[in-house]
C-alpha cells in the first residue's frame, strides 16, 4: 500500500495560501517543507486533504524589530 501524499503551501491556512507541492508520507513532507522554508523564507504548512487538518507548519520568515525597540537597543549598546 503506497503512503498517502500531502500538499505543502506557502502561506497561513486561513489567508492566502498558495500550494507548493505534493509529497508522498507525511516524513517526507515535514523534511520537505523544512528544506523549502530554509531556502525561501517564509511561514509553510503542511495539509491532509483527506483529514482537512494541518499536521505541520514552520515559519521562517525574518522578524522585523519594532524601530522603538530598536533604537532602545542602541542606546543601551552606546552607554
């Protein structure tokens, strides 16, 4: 019985998705969408069609630091 194949998207699950690919065993997703997200930053997750659920998600999208924050920080840094 071959492995049953899930969707990758790039994207949230409730806004704007967009489907990368489809990867047979949920394994070998999870290892794909990590390999895709290091090499493209950005939030993925991992769907079964069949269950309708997310089984995984990773996101590695660049964290923008608040110009507030930031310019505490600096201050900090030259005192």
């Amino acid at each position: 019985m071959a492995a049953p194949t899930f969707e990758i998207f790039l994207g949230y699950f409730d806004k704007d998705a967009l489907w990368v690919e489809a990867v047979r065993g949920l394994g070998a997703a999870s290892k794909r969408m990590k390999e895709r997200a290091e090499e493209f930053p950005g939030p993925y997750f991992v769907f079964c069609t069949k269950t309708h659920t997310v089984l995984a998600s990773i996101d590695t999208s660049e964290q923008e630091i608040d110009p507030l924050e930031q310019q505490k920080n600096s201050m900090r840094a030259s005192a």
